[in-house]
C-alpha cells in the first residue's frame, strides 16, 4: 500500500493506494496512524479511493484505528470508499460506526 498525506484547514487528509491485506497493508496503516497521533494529529480523513483490496485483517485495522483514535480524543472518518469497501463495511454493517463523505470539501467541513 502507498500513501500520501497533506494538510487541509487542520484535517489529515491520507490518500490510500493499493491493498490493505494481512502482512501488507493493515500494519502500514496502523503505523500511519499511530505517526499522525504522535505528531498531534487527530482529525484524521481516511482518503479510501485508491483501495483495490480490502480483507478481514484491513477492516479490523480499521476499526482498530478508529477505536485508537477515538479513545485519543479525535476524529476519523472516510472519503471515497470503492464499491467493493462500501459493500462489506454495509454487509458487516460497520458502515454505521465509521462516518463517510463523497465530498472532499463536506468531510473537512465535517470537522468543525
């Protein structure tokens, strides 16, 4: 998985790319986020529109993550989910814990 991060209104916008699988890509998202709450980032958007993949060991991290930073006092929530990601997250009806934008500028707005 690749990632790229940049700075809106004091929102973390991560932009996904690629697989979040076991061995791969769930602990290089665990870690992404661990940096972000080590540097004082806690408005987190998950950028989720270059996820090709997404198996049970991605959807545990991240529900890990948002767990993480919840419990460190902010905020995590995606943007542009696949069709793929939507589906399971609404199958195993996570879709209701995370919060999710299609609008890039409604989810930083969504911070305030």
């Amino acid at each position: 998985m690749k990632t790229t991060s940049r700075t809106v209104e004091g929102v973390e916008i991560l932009s996904l790319q690629g697989k979040i699988t076991i061995g791969s890509g769930d602990v290089q998202l665990r870690d992404l986020i661990a940096q972000c709450l080590n540097d004082g980032k806690t408005n987190i958007l998950l950028d989720m529109s270059g996820v090709s993949t997404i198996d049970s060991s991605g959807i545990g991290e991240l529900v890990g993550s948002f767990t993480t930073v919840t419990n460190r006092g902010g905020r995590l929530k995606l943007l542009h989910l696949p069709g793929k990601v939507s589906d399971l997250l609404q199958v195993t009806q996570l879709i209701t814990v995370f919060e999710v934008h299609e609008n890039e500028a409604a989810a930083v707005a969504s911070f305030k």
